[in-house]
C-alpha cells in the first residue's frame, strides 16, 4: 500500500475508534485471558503483563468518569471480577467502606466486588481487612466479605466476625483447596 493509502486509513480508523475510556478497554476485560496474550512461552510474564495493562486502564476510566464510571465498565464486560481486581490494585482505598457495603450481600454485584476484595488484599494486605468497619455491616454482606481466599486468616476472620452466625459462611463458602494456604 501506498503512503497516502495508509495515512487515510489512520484517519479513518481515529474517528472510528472509541473516544470513552470504558469502551476503549473493554476487550482486556475477559475470561479468556490467553486470547490477549502476545506470542511467547512465559504464561506467567504474559499474565503480569495482562494485569498491568487492566490496572492501566481502571487508572484512566477513574481519571475520567470516577468509581462511577468504572462501575459501569465493569456491569458491560465479559469478567467484571477483573475489573474489580484492578480497581483494588490502583483505587483510592477512601471510599472503601461505602462502596463495599453498597455492593455486598445477596444479589448484587458479587463477581465485581470479589474481585476488588481480591485486588485490594493483595496489593494492601489483610491490615486493610482490619480497619475496615466490617463488625458494623449486616450479616449477608459480612458473609459476602469474607469469601475471601480459603487460608486460615479467612476462617478466623468469618468466625470472628459473624459469632454465633458463622455457620452462614460455611454453608456459602466455596473452599478451594488449591488456595488454602
């Protein structure tokens, strides 16, 4: 192809293009992960990579739409469980409380919020599980919580937290013996 050919097609392709940020980067937010990858053996370098480019991309939808917008980007994508991971990498840990106990409990955005849940106890640890005001929130959304991963810090916590209702975690609990640690 020609330059002038090729010039065009760029200008036609950057007024198709998506001018959100949230749809923009709707594609990194799947299930099928491998589909992303770029030709290489290193499965776990290409997974970091991944998820460095999700966070990326939560930074900008926050940047220009707030935790709102980057709520609804998660309600429009395959894994919303991702974009929940990225946003407890990379968001603001202030409004923490209020946004966990607007999207726990039973019926609400479960894969979203257990992804951030995820996301912030890896990057901030379980001292952010701590000062969280957790004993103040109503049993569904303590049990929601504490679907965290199955190691004995979890079980501790759930006990702890729920008393003499901790039987309402184990009935919900998924164990994943591959976490438990």
């Amino acid at each position: 192809m020609d330059a002038a050919t090729v010039s065009k097609l760029e200008e036609v392709a950057g007024k198709l293009a998506p001018q959100s940020r949230q749809l923009k980067y709707r594609h990194l937010f799947t299930s099928r992960d491998f589909a992303l990858f770029e030709a290489t053996d290193d499965y776990e370098a290409q997974r970091k990579k991944l998820e460095i480019r999700r966070e990326e991309a939560v930074r900008e939808i926050l940047s220009e739409s707030g935790v709102e917008g980057v709520i609804e980007s998660a309600r429009s994508v395959g894994a919303p469980v991702k974009v929940g991971a990225a946003l407890g990498v990379v968001g603001d840990s202030a409004p923490d409380h209020a946004m966990l106990t607007a999207f726990l409990g039973p019926d609400k955005s479960q894969h979203f919020v257990a992804g951030f849940i995820r996301g912030r106890l890896d990057s901030k640890g379980w001292e952010w599980v701590d000062a969280l005001p957790i004993h103040l929130w109503d049993n569904p959304a303590k049990v929601s919580f504490t679907k965290l991963p199955s190691r004995r810090q979890t079980w501790d916590r759930a006990a702890r937290l729920l008393g003499e209702n901790v039987g309402l975690f184990w009935k919900e609990v998924y164990a994943n013996a591959y976490q438990v640690h």
